[in-house]
C-alpha cells in the first residue's frame, strides 16, 4: 500500500513539471542557506581555535589594568599603575611553574633599508619569545640572552620583511633603520602567516628594553606566561595575581588563560552558528508555505481523482496520506536538492579562502533534511485534510 502511495504522488509530481520544479527550487534554497551558513559558522569556530592551539594550550596573559579597577577593557582607557620589567622580574623569580615568562612591548613604526621601506609592528621581547609563542629562526640567530633592562640595536626581522627590504640577498649583518633607530639584522624568523591576529611574517622584534624606548614607554603590552602543563594554568594564574597585587597595593591586572579565551570564543562563534541557521530556517519556512499553497492548488484541481478514488474504497486516511506524502516527498526532493548546493557552496568558498576550513558537519546535513521532511509534512497537513474532507459523490459531479 505503501509503495503504491509513493508511486502515485511521484505521477502527480511528474504530471506538473514546472510548479514541482519551482517548489523545489524554494525549498533547495532553504536547505543550501541552512547547510552553507552552518559550515561558515563552524569553519569560522575551527579557525579561531586552530590560531590559538597554534601556540600551545598553556599559555596565560597578564594584561595591565582591571575591568573593575578602569571601568573598561584591561589596558584601555589608562591604567592605575605600569606593567613594568622589575614586575617581570619578580614573576620569573617566585614563579616556579612557568616554563618561560616573557615581556612583550608593542608599536608601530617604519623599517627602511635604502630606499626600501614599508611599515610594520614592531615587537619589544626577549630570547625566551621564540620558544613561547613556538617561532622558529630561519637565518641567524634570535634576540640575545642578556639583562632584560640594558637594550641593544639588533633586530629580528619577519620573513616577508626581509624579502621585500633584501631582495635575492641575504639581510643578516646588515644595517636598518626602524623609525630614527639604527639597528644590526641578526635572524630572519622563518614563514608563519598569521597568529593570533599578528602577521608574524611582517614584524621586526627587538629586545624589549629598546622597543620600550623607542616608543618612550614605560608600561609592557602584556607578560606571557607558559607553564609545563594545561593543570598548572589557573594555580599560575593565582600566583600572578597575588605577586602584582602586593607590588601595586591593588589588583590592577587581568590575567587570561588561553583556555578561557579559547572556549570564550567558542562558545559565542557557536551562538552565531545556531542564529545564521535560524535565519536560513526562516527562508525555509517560506519555501513550506510555497508547499503549502501548491498542495492547495493541487487538491481543487483533482477533486475528480480524490473522487474516483473514495468510489474505490479509499478511506478518508488514504487521501490524507497520499497528499501528506505527496508534499513531503516534495520537500524531501527540494532538500536532498538544497544539500548538494550547500555543500556545492561552501567548496567554492573553501576554495576562494582557503584559510576557513568550512566544512558542513554531518550532524548539520541530517538535520537540514530531516527539517526539510518536517516541515513538509507540516505544510502538507492542511491541503491533506481539506482533500480527505471532500465528499466524493460531489467531486464526481465536477467532472
């Protein structure tokens, strides 16, 4: 009985080509938007956690100033007291579960070598950066092992730097300016990309005591900790805080583990996830309403066969399910459609930016399809019963 239900609502599809076709089409659409933004929303989430897992998954940020203390984000608006180097030095010696404690200063500024120029952040740090932010040295050498607060005029340069300021040669023992300061090539980092929002192929780093003066500042941008293991982060953390708090005589810092920023992030990329489905899911609703008033126009003009069929023997229940099946197999038709587009879609975006790993996730297409059926079968529930409700003596009087 079954089979020849699907049989006889796959004629009538057949039977009207271009109004099945257009409501596929509207259906297709729904179920593409759902798949596609479903796949950008979790690429998007993919992304931003790969950034941050690229430099491990025990580090922690000391940032200065407190939501609490400014009345705004750590470090804007001004802070109560400077995140200095003798504050880095009292971390590196009563912390003893960090594996690196590194200064890390900030600016921007123009390096230039002849009439090659180009402008770049610089970064203020100390040998120990390369290890903690997992950097790697393609020539030379990295900054030098030394006293935190003596500078020296010797620089670090990223690996697209080096190759548009010495092009076909080799940029170690030679001499750049970054803004008004004179400063010796020593190492070349080696190709990175981006990380953590810093295009580290296009930095220079130089001790953190001389990009502290080259800006005239006295406060670090941050103090990044990495400890041997993700169990150490929220004791280090602890630590951190009371070690600042005594020296400021308050608690004018903001301590952030990687952890936390990581599933900060990933807890509100989900959000946006679930709202781009939502407003696919509306599309998608449209498109039901298109099933709807097709299945309605289909009804009046069969009321002949809904007649034919009731003098037959069909009970009212076969006519609600032969319509009720027939929309559904409508809708299911749009959606297998509309997945093979969404995951046609989200291919073409993948291949035009290739740094979003989108991917539609398996749970993500089932559940479009499995829509696509619901909500066909909701739709077709009213053309259905209107159908099953019409006096077959009547309809065979319309012929």
């Amino acid at each position: 009985m079954l089979w020849d239900m699907m049989r006889l609502a796959g004629l009538a599809l057949a039977g009207n080509r271009l109004r099945t076709a257009l409501c596929v089409v509207g259906v297709s659409v729904g179920i593409a938007a759902v798949v596609t933004l479903t796949a950008l929303g979790e690429g998007a989430r993919q992304y931003v956690i790969q950034e941050f897992t690229s430099i491990g998954s025990n580090l922690l940020s000391i940032l200065p100033g407190k939501t609490e203390t400014t009345g705004a984000m750590p470090g804007i608006g001004g802070v109560p007291n400077d995140l200095t180097l003798q504050d880095l030095l009292a971390l590196r010696r009563e912390i003893h579960s960090a594996q690196y404690i590194v200064p890390v200063s900030m600016g921007t500024e123009t390096v230039s070598h002849g009439e090659r120029r180009r402008q770049v952040a610089v970064v203020g740090s100390i040998a120990d950066f390369l290890n903690a932010r997992e950097l790697h040295v393609a020539q030379g050498l990295f900054l030098p092992n030394g006293d935190v607060e003596r500078g020296a005029a010797v620089v670090v340069l990223g690996h697209t730097v080096a190759r548009e300021l010495f092009p076909g040669q080799s940029p170690l023992g030679q001499v750049v300016r970054v803004g008004e300061w004179r400063m010796r090539v020593i190492g070349v980092l080696a190709e990175i990309g981006t990380q953590l929002g810093i295009k580290m192929d296009e930095v220079a780093i130089v001790p953190v005591a001389t990009g502290l003066k080259m800006f005239n500042r006295s406060s670090l941008y941050r103090i990044l900790i990495k400890v041997r293991s993700p169990r150490d982060l929220n004791r280090t953390c602890d630590e951190a805080l009371a070690i600042l708090t005594e020296r400021h005589n308050e608690e004018d810092v903001t301590c952030i583990t990687q952890k936390a920023v990581i599933s900060t992030f990933s807890g509100i990329l989900q959000t946006l996830t679930l709202v781009l489905v939502a407003i696919g899911a509306i599309s998608l609703s449209v498109a039901g309403i298109g099933v709807m008033n097709v299945m309605l126009v289909t009804v009046s003009e069969r009321t002949e066969e809904i007649g034919l069929l009731r003098a037959l023997g069909a009970t009212q229940g076969h006519i609600r399910g032969l319509f009720l099946l027939e929309a559904i197999l409508l809708a299911g038709i749009g959606g297998l459609v509309g997945l093979g587009l969404g995951v046609g879609l989200v291919k073409a975006v993948v291949w035009g930016f290739p740094a979003i790993p989108a991917d539609p996730p398996a749970w993500a297409m089932w559940a479009a399809l499995g829509l696509a059926l619901v909500m066909g079968g909701l739709f077709g529930v009213m053309p259905a019963q209107r159908a099953a409700k019409l006096d077959p003596i009547l309809a065979l009087q319309r012929r």
